[in-house]
C-alpha cells in the first residue's frame, strides 16, 4: 500500500518542502496520498487533451490543505508534466497554489480556502450536469472530519439529498486531528457515519489506507442517493513524526527533517 502511493507520498513532501519557511500542509495531504492515487488512477474519467471536457469527472478540495496531494496525484497520471510545472505555491503568477485557485484549463475545479465550502459547490455543478442532461460525470468532493463541524457543510448535504444528487461522492477524511487537536477533544466527529446517513445519504466506511476498500467505496453505484465515503486514515500516514501529530497539520519542512523523511520514503536527500 505505502509502496504503490510512494510517488504521491514522495511528491507531497517534496512540493511541501519547496515552500520553504511558509508553513505546509503535510499531515492532511499524507493522509489522503492512498486513496487519491486510486481515484486518480483507477476510476477518474478525464481527456488528456480537454480538462474541461463537459463530461469530465470533477474533483473538489474542499479540504483545502489536501491541494498538494492532489497535485501530485495528477502528476502521477499524466495531467500535471512534473513537480517543477508546479512552482513554489505562491505568488500571484502561478497556476498551482498551496490551496487550490480554479483553474478549470489545468484540471483545477475549485478555489478553496475557506473550510466548509465545497460541498455547496459540488451540489451546484452537480445539479447543472443533471439539468444539462449530463448522467456520466461524478463530482468528487473531499472534506475533513474538523470541517465537518461547519454548518454550511450539512445546509449542502441536505439539499444534496433532496435532489437525489446520485452524481456526488463526498469523501471523509476522518484523520481524527484538526489544527486545534484530536477532534474527540474539540467536537467529537464519533457519529460521523450515522449524521452522514440521517441526511440522506448512503454511507460507506471504509479504511482509507486500504486499495481494497477504497475501490469498493468507489466502485458503489447508488441511484437517487448522494454518496459519503467515512475514510478512517492516519494524518502524516508513511511518515513516522508526522503520523498522529497535530503540529504537522502546518509546519514547516526543514532540510534535517525533510532528509529525515526522505529516507524514511526510501529515497536519499
């Protein structure tokens, strides 16, 4: 598992690293390396030649500190040429920011920032692929077990439902740790599975370290009924002083710990 997302993993470090004395993401882009490079590489509908192909699939960030993982997932599959297109994530003139900014001509479907956002967002584009007669493209949508304690969240989960948005997967991921801590400490995220379902939606939990259970996950075809995919996962997963440590939600890379890391992803500084 690990060594099957080691180039997600290795690309999320480096581009992490790049930036440099401003903080990075790192803990929350580990944590989803697994399941992006399923989904980037298995089950994704995209052309090469047109990301804006109306009958693309769309991916939503609306856990905006996972835009580095999903950078590097689509550098893994060919829509991104290599980490070095990417920049340093800053600045006005770049395409590729530490959160995604919308660039739909890059593969780039939503401007995050903000937590609790995106899944507003996926249940507008997700209506107008339906009102447009478009019943092929999914929408995507990841979101953090502490964003889930923003209300916007559930005011779009229930319209989402009403519409029987059948072309929304919302992804989970349940790491158990916000910026503040463990969210049992803050606002226990416990029942996720069971608030997820009361609003409509047909739930799968899952781990989300395992292919075998993501591809289940996502191979789900429900009819009328919007999509929650609980992924269980370790923040900072593949990198042991990341792993379960709130102060990697944002941090910096130093070089000592990015050779630390490095080698620990069976790579040399």
């Amino acid at each position: 598992m690990i060594y099957e997302s080691k180039n997600i993993r290795l690309g999320i470090l480096k581009l992490c690293y790049r930036l440099g004395t401003n903080a990075a993401h790192l803990g929350g882009c580990l944590s989803l390396a697994d399941i992006m490079h399923v989904l980037y590489s298995e089950f994704l509908s995209f052309n090469t030649d047109n990301l804006m192909d109306e009958y693309r699939d769309r991916v939503i960030m609306s856990k905006g500190h996972g835009s580095i993982a999903m950078y590097s997932a689509m550098c893994e599959v060919g829509l991104i040429d290599n980490l070095d297109c990417i920049g340093d994530l800053t600045g006005k003139d770049n395409i590729y920011y530490k959160q995604e900014v919308r660039f739909p001509k890059k593969g780039i479907e939503f401007s995050s920032g903000s937590l609790g956002q995106g899944l507003a967002y996926a249940v507008g584009v997700a209506w107008a692929l339906k009102r447009k007669g478009n019943n092929k493209s999914k929408v995507y949508v990841f979101v953090g077990d502490g964003e889930c304690e923003e209300g916007s969240v559930w005011e779009a989960a229930s319209i989402a439902s009403h519409l029987k948005l059948d072309n929304i997967v919302v992804i989970a991921d349940k790491n158990d740790l916000q910026i503040d801590g463990w969210t049992r400490e803050i606002n226990s995220q416990e029942s996720m599975c069971d608030r997820w379902s009361s609003f409509g939606f047909e739930v799968i939990e899952i781990n989300g370290h395992d292919y075998s259970d993501i591809r289940h996950a996502l191979n789900v075809d429900i009819k009328q009924k919007p999509i929650t995919v609980v992924a269980h996962t370790v923040k900072g997963k593949g990198i042991s002083f990341i792993e379960n440590n709130a102060e990697w939600h944002q941090n910096v890379v130093t070089d000592e710990l990015y050779e630390k890391a490095l080698f620990e992803l069976g790579e040399v500084y």
